[in-house]
C-alpha cells in the first residue's frame, strides 16, 4: 500500500511535468487572464448593473462586489475548458500514441497510473482557476476595498466542477480509441447534451440538479445574489431563455460534482484496467 | 524454479481471429530464446500477454514462477521490455523519461542517477540526455527502448525486434549488446531476422498461426535438417504468408 501511494506521487509528479511542459496549459493560462481583463473593462466600461435593470418591470440592479465577482469567476470557466484538454488525452494517448508499450510493462497498478494522471490533470487546472480567483480577488479588492466571502464557496464548487469534468474527460479517454475523440466527447456532454436537457427541463418547471453543468452554474450563486432577477430578464425571450431561470443549490451542486467525479473515475479505473494494448 | 519464462497452453482470440493457439513454451533461466515466424503468426501477441498488455482468452503464463495474468505487477518487477514500436512522451528528456521509469520500479537517488548515466552510454545517447525526445528519430527512440528494459539490470529480457528502425551501425550495436546480455540474462525475443537470431540466441520456438511448429537449440535444427536455420525456417513454414 506505501509503495503503491509512492508510486502515486512519482506518476503524479511526471504527468504533470508533462503538463506544464504543453502549450495548451500556458494558452488556457492566457486565455484566463486575458478574459478576466476583458471582464473587468466590460462590466465597468458598459456599466453592466444599469444596463441590466429594467426599470419598467421593477428590477433594479445595484453595483456591487457580489454582482462584480460572480461576473469575474464566470470568466475561470475557461479554466474548467482547459481540464478537459488535459484529461482527453491522458488515457487515450496511451493507446493511441503507443507510449503505453513503455509505461504498462512496468509493475506498477493501471489503477495507481489513472489516479496519478487524474491528481496531474487536477492540479494543472488548479493553477489556472487559481490564477483566475487571484486576479479576481485583487480586482475587487481594488475596486470595492473587500472581497465577498462568497468567493470562498464559489471556489469550492470550482474545484468540484473540475473534479467532476475531469472524471468526464477521464472516462471518456479511457473508453474511446483517441484523445480527440474523448475531449469532443466531453465538450459535447457539457455544451450540448447537458444543456438541451437542462433547458427542456427548465421549461417544464423542473430544477435540472443532476446535469453537471448546471450544478457547475453553482459557482455563482454563492454571492447571495438570485440568478433569475438579473440574467432572466437579460434574456427574456432570447435563445437561452429557460436555462437561467434557476439558481443552483450551492451545497446540493457540490455533492453532485463530487458523486460525478467520484463515479466517473471508479468506471474509468475499471475500464483502463480491462483495455488491452492491441 | 528453473524456468523464467513458461507459457501454458496460451490461446488468444482476436474476435473471431486466432492469434495463438495453445502455444505452450518454457525458457529457462539464462537461455537466449528467438521467437521466429511469418508476420501474423502470434509473436507480438505472446510477448505482449507476456508482458501483461493482453489477457489470454485460454492458458496462462508465468515469468519466474509467478503468474503474469493473476499478478502481474509481481511478474513484471524482474523484466525488461521492448514491445512493438514503443513511442515516448515527447515532452520528456532521455534523463527524465529513464527517471520516471526508474522510479516506478523503485529505483532513487544515486544509483538511478549513475544507473541512467551508464545506460545512455551503453545505447550511445548520453549527449541527448537533455535533448526532448519529440526531437529524436525512430533509430534513437528504439535505442532508448533498449535502454528502459536494461535500466534496472533485469534479469528477463523480453523484446520485440529490438533492432527494428535502427541504421546498420545501430543494428550491429544492439547486437553486441544482447551478445552482452545473454552471459547473465535470460533473453526472449521475437525477430524476423534470422542472422540476428544466429548471433543471439541458442535456441529458436518457430511458431505459424500461433502453433508452434518447433523448439529447438539452433545447432540441432541445423544437424537435422542438414541446412541453414533460414533453410530450416523455409521449409517448416512452406505455404506461410
């Protein structure tokens, strides 16, 4: 068991040299900032809380760092995005690019391989999320001389939602043929699949809690703030109407991540163990 | 346990193809093995059920007495491997690729470090210890190969055409080198190369469709059929693609 949790950290070690060594980590990283930037120009620039109230239905959006910072932590979303194209390939490649002839005749558990890659990929994406809460945090510390407490539970929910997309990913990498094909696979989960669900099921009046992008969406609603009055009336009639009807339970969304995480790695565990290299 | 290696009516089915079929073989310790035979014929398969990358749809297989299908981890610990054309992170050095893997089969510090030095010697890589692999040819990869199975001096060798992508001089080194090797190693290996195999081994298990055709020292084979082993090989697997 102590070899085994050694060998752990020595796959997780090198997996994540390998991931810092990626231009698609040090291109997340810059989109991240860049959009945080933008962010901040935007709201403050466009006036985003005048521009979304709507005087004539009653509904008067006041500036605040609640409303600031659950802006500023949509934008570590892209940071999420980044987990899935480091988890994609991190199984599939393996197969797909032969480098398992080298790594699989050694004796270490395919389990201990998954669990070191997984904790790899985790960390890879917590630097990037927690650039973006860093610049997030100084922003609102210099705007509005404080930081809401709120963006304690928010990150909280983010690295939930990166456990959970990363077990997806995972999953994906360690049943599909190319890491191409896993990280489509887990993006198609994200942004179609789960949102067309999401969305008939909002019509209908009932909360979509189980869908991982909505329990995800969680990660603003730990401001105090209601969804619904600010981006319900923004799309009233538009496209997404239905999606942002919502606001996710903070606590229930958390435990959902964690369950899709959890389920996701066990499975994705158990089929990296069965998969042959032929 | 005399034997290191003892595969045990082994048969693997690929859907509806069959790739081995109860192919049964003992390599005992210090014996230098070739696995010859017509392309599709099972070789790869065997080392690669061998090396725990297949399970076996029928029979077993056994590396020192320990079953590599039931524990194959433990199985593993005294092999080292070459199989198919392996590739290597190409973000990684040589140094680093060598460290990991050292690491994993519980080597540190040291002797990892002066480990790695001598092997990179002895595959003539040592001044591309730094260099990213994603810069290397196929020759130097199939070297670097050669040099994560010897890393942690093995006892077992099981490769799969290790001289396969290597320039004549390359090849002509890897060969010393198992020469070397075979003094104190038992060494399996599959080859399409019968003058390599000549050079190599003592022994030769000439398998077809996954059977094996036979197994015997080279020196006998060439006694009872009064030829070369490639005149041995011709005739035994007559009408093979």
């Amino acid at each position: 068991m102590n070899l085994e949790f050694e060998k752990l950290k020595i796959v997780s070690k090198y997996e994540l040299l390998k991931q810092f060594r990626r231009k698609r980590f040090y291109g997340a990283l810059v989109i991240v900032i860049l959009a945080q930037i933008l962010m901040i120009g935007l709201y403050k620039g466009l006036d985003l809380p005048t521009a979304l109230s709507k005087p004539g239905l009653g509904i008067i959006i006041v500036d605040s760092p609640e409303l600031f910072a659950i802006f500023m932590v949509s934008m570590t979303s892209f940071a999420v995005l980044a987990a899935v194209f480091f988890a994609g390939d991190a199984i599939a490649s393996e197969f797909e690019h032969k480098t398992g002839y080298v790594l699989f005749p050694n004796p270490v558990k395919r389990s201990t391989l998954v669990i070191g890659k997984y904790l790899a990929c985790f960390l890879a994406t917590l630097v990037i999320l927690s650039v973006g809460y860093v610049i997030s945090a100084i922003a609102l510390l210099g705007l509005y001389q404080g930081i809401p407490v709120g963006i304690l539970g928010s990150l909280a929910i983010s690295i939930a939602l990166v456990f959970g997309v990363l077990g997806i990913a995972f999953f994906f990498s360690s049943l599909l043929k190319g890491g191409m094909g896993a990280t489509i696979a887990t993006l198609i989960i994200f942004m179609v699949v789960s949102p067309i669900i999401r969305s008939s099921l909002s019509y209908t009046g009932h909360e979509p809690w189980f869908l991982p992008d909505y329990a995800g969406d969680a990660v603003a609603s730990t401001y105090g703030i209601d969804f619904t009055k600010i981006f319900g009336g923004m799309i009233s009639g538009g496209g997404m109407q239905g999606m942002m009807t919502m606001t996710p339970n903070p606590v229930v969304s958390f435990f959902v991540l964690l369950i899709y995480a959890l389920v996701t790695l066990l499975v994705s565990i158990w089929l990296t163990k069965r998969r042959e290299m032929i | 346990m005399r034997e290191s290696i003892m595969i045990e009516n082994l048969s693997k089915y690929y859907n509806n193809f069959l790739a081995l079929d109860n192919l049964s073989l003992k390599v005992k310790r210090n014996e230098d093995v070739a696995l010859v035979g017509p392309n599709g014929a099972g070789k790869t398969t065997a080392l690669k059920i061998l090396c725990g990358l297949l399970r076996p749809s029928s029979g077993t297989a056994y590396i020192n007495g320990i079953n590599v299908i039931e524990e194959r981890e433990r199985a593993l610990s005294e092999v080292g491997a070459i199989v198919e054309t392996p590739e290597f992170y190409p973000f990684l050095t040589p140094d680093e690729t060598l460290s990991y893997l050292g690491r994993l089969r519980g080597m540190d510090g040291h002797e990892l470090k002066s480990r790695i030095n001598e092997v990179l010697k002895l595959i003539k890589l040592d001044e591309w210890a730094d260099v990213r692999i994603e810069k290397f040819s196929r020759g130097m990869k199939q070297r670097l190969a050669l040099a994560q199975a010897m890393l942690h001096d093995p006892p077992i060798l099981i490769l799969d055409e290790p001289t396969l992508g290597l320039d004549p001089r390359g090849m002509v080194e890897m060969r010393e080198i198992l020469k070397e090797a075979r003094k104190e190693k038992t060494v399996f290996f599959a080859s399409h190369m019968l003058a390599e195999v000549v050079q190599v081994c003592d022994k030769v298990a000439l398998i077809d469709r996954g059977r094996l055709l036979v197994y015997d020292s080279i020196a006998h084979l060439k006694r009872k059929y009064r030829t070369s082993l490639e005149g041995v090989y011709l005739k035994l697997t007559e009408g093979a693609i």
